[in-house]
C-alpha cells in the first residue's frame, strides 16, 4: 500500500532525509518483517514459510540484523550527541529512552493480552498462548516479573534485550573512546563467558529471572554495531578486502549445508541419518540464547558481503518499490510493537479460518502488507510535520 504524497511534501522529505542512510532503514525495515514472518511460520507449524528469506540457509537470521543495526544507530546517534554535549547528555538521552521503551512495553502487553482475550473467547489457546496461561492462574506474579524485565513472554524479548543494551550504552560509548582495544576485549571475553553464565535481567537480580536473550552474549553484537557506527571511530573497511571477502564468500556457502541441517533437526523435519547427525552436531555451537559462535561468524560474514555490495547510501532512497520498507525502517518501535499484537492475532485467525493451499503465504502477506500500510501513514504523518516546520520558519 503506497500513499500519495504532494510534490512540495516530496520536496521537503528529499532535504529532510538527505542526511539519512537508505540502506539501514531499508535493512531495518527488512529486519522487522521477518521478525513477523519467522514467527508467524513457526509459530503456526508452517514451516514452509521459513523458505523465504536467509534464516534457514544460514545460521543468522533477522535477529541478528535488528540488534547489530540498533548499535549501528546508537553508535551514529548518541555518538554525535557525545561530540557536540558531552557524556552526561549521553547519560540522559539513553536512559530517557529506556524510560519510553520500558512504558511502550507495558502498552504492548495491555494490548497484547487483548488479543489473548479474545482469542480465549474463542476457544483459541493452543500451545503457544501457554505463556499467557499463567497470567490467569497467577496474575500478580506474572506481572511482577513482567515489570520488573524478567521472563518475558514470546516476541517480548527482545525488546527487553534492546532496554538493557542501551541503558549499558553510556558507559560502553565511554570505554570504546577512550580504550577501544580494552572495550573490544571485555565485550569478547563477557561473550565468551556468557554460555557458562545465564545473566538474569535488570531489574530482578534478587529473583534470578531470565529471559530468552542472554544480555552478556547479545552485548557483543550491540557492540559491534556501536564500533562501526560511532563518528571518529578509527578503523579499516573490511568490506575493501578482497581476501577478507573471499573467506566471507567462503563461510556463507559453507553455512547453506549446516545451516539447512541446523534448522531441520530443530524443527523436528528429518528423520535419522547424516542430516539429522550433522545438525545435532551443531546444535550447541548455533545457540540463539547465547549468540553461539556459529551464528556469530554467519552474521559477520554476511554483514561483510552486503555491505560491500551495497556501497551507495542512497541506493534505496529512490526506489518506490522499497519506500514501504523504508518507512517501517525509519519508524521501528511503533512498528515492532504492533507487530507483537498482530502476531498474536493472524494466529488466531489462521487457526479459526484454516484452509489448505496458500492460505498461510495469504495470512503472513497481510500481515506484512498491514505493517507496511501503518509504516506508509506514519512517514506520511512524518513528511507533512516536516512541510509545516519549513513553510513556517522565518525567511533571513
């Protein structure tokens, strides 16, 4: 769905977003459709949904991408926001967000066990609404620790990821300018020491609740993404080396085999043989909880050879077929935390209205197609506030 816009709006929105890189909203945007198609085909048994895009031909899929673009964003943002105010407005600026994101949480939910609710008026509360199960029977200590960011229900967790990372922010920004190799080495060796660790979240120390996400591994992604992102940041591009991106070349052809025997032998989708051994070989060494290394090296890979391919800032800046995209990319919170609802609604109604054929392709393209509808009317709202500001500025 693609909204009109007024040629002196459209005017507006090229200066207003020259300074803007296309290719991380555009990944951003990408990153938040799968994160909805992903689980919507496994969610629902229909797994011949996880065929479309790179999750089961790899080991990392559009998780990696959200965290590492949302400390490529931070490093951009609040890096700027060091050089020009200095490490307290830092300080300020991350926790204000986390306030904002702790409170847009806590709508999610009230939103999402609306969704619940209706789904339980209909006798829809299959195995995975087994969450929200325990909200009826013990209803208080489910939304203790829901406030407290412990065990989060499913979808929930990486948002509560995304809370503790940025609130680290400041003091990783602090390290990484003034011992870059000594931040380097801690975020390594938390990374490395986060299997043998389940670190509970903030927040609820006392009570040892964990989430899905292993914040000690997932810190490492955020980081690297924060490295490259921050203004001044000295270091080669190793998109540049044609060595470097050969081995890279080499990793992603390597992973299609094992990725693909990774994720059936998880899915329970093939029967006893080399597949079958393979994968379950590589189990401990692809863990999502705790960013195993095999996933770690596939993203990092793949990082290399997209962002070797894809050199212009501007390149989907112009293309109408990707400004649906594009919106969703420059507007993530809204559209992830709609997501989380409407996740839990399209399984409702796939589970009451099932039907053979394309019926789920049909169901998680609506799906998508709604997210890119809200993400459209959300950068129109955007452009037209933008319009405003400039018509009313004073002319000197």
């Amino acid at each position: 769905m693609a909204i009109a816009h007024p040629p002196a709006l459209r005017t507006v929105s090229a200066q207003a977003t020259r300074a803007r890189d296309s290719r991380i909203d555009f990944l951003r945007g990408l990153a938040l459709l799968f994160i909805f198609h992903n689980h919507y085909g496994e969610w629902t048994g229909h797994h011949e949904l996880l065929l479309l895009g790179w999750r089961m031909y790899g080991f990392s899929d559009a998780a990696e991408l959200f965290v590492f673009l949302s400390g490529l964003v931070c490093g951009l943002s609040y890096g700027r926001v060091w050089l020009r105010s200095g490490a307290v407005a830092v300080f300020a600026k991350a926790w204000q967000r986390v306030g904002l994101l702790y409170l847009v949480n806590l709508l999610t939910l009230l939103a999402t066990l609306q969704v619940i609710a209706w789904a339980y008026a209909l006798g829809q509360h299959g195995f995975y609404f087994e969450d929200f199960d325990a909200w009826l029977e013990r209803p208080g200590k489910e939304l203790r620790d829901f406030l407290l960011l412990g065990e989060a229900p499913i979808c929930f967790d990486i948002l509560v990821l995304y809370m503790q990372l940025l609130a680290l922010l400041p003091l990783m920004l602090w390290l990484d300018r003034r011992r870059p190799r000594l931040a380097l080495t801690i975020s390594i060796g938390l990374w490395l020491y986060a299997p043998f660790f389940e670190a509970p979240s903030f927040g609820s120390f006392r009570l040892g609740l964990h989430n899905f996400f292993n914040p000690l591994a997932w810190q490492l992604m955020f980081f690297i993404g924060l490295r490259l992102g921050r203004p001044g940041s000295h270091r080669m591009n190793p998109s540049q080396s044609n060595r470097l991106y050969g081995w890279a070349l080499a990793v992603l052809a390597a992973s299609v085999v094992g990725g693909v025997a990774f994720h059936l032998t998880e899915l329970d989708l093939v029967g006893p043989g080399a597949l079958a051994w393979l994968g379950s070989r590589l189990e401990p060494w692809a863990s999502k909880e705790a960013l195993g290394p095999l996933r770690l090296i596939h993203f990092l890979a793949l990082a290399l050879v997209v962002g070797r391919l894809l050199k212009d800032r501007e390149l989907f800046a112009q293309r109408s077929w990707a400004r649906p995209i594009l919106a969703i990319g420059r507007h993530p919170l809204p559209l992830f935390c709609f997501s989380i609802p409407l996740l839990y609604a399209v399984k409702v109604l796939a589970e009451s209205y099932e039907h053979p054929g394309p019926w789920p392709w049909l169901v998680s393209t609506a799906g998508m197609g709604l997210m890119m509808a809200l993400g459209e009317g959300l950068e129109y709202r955007r452009r037209r506030a933008a319009t405003k500001t400039a018509v009313s500025a004073p002319r000197t």
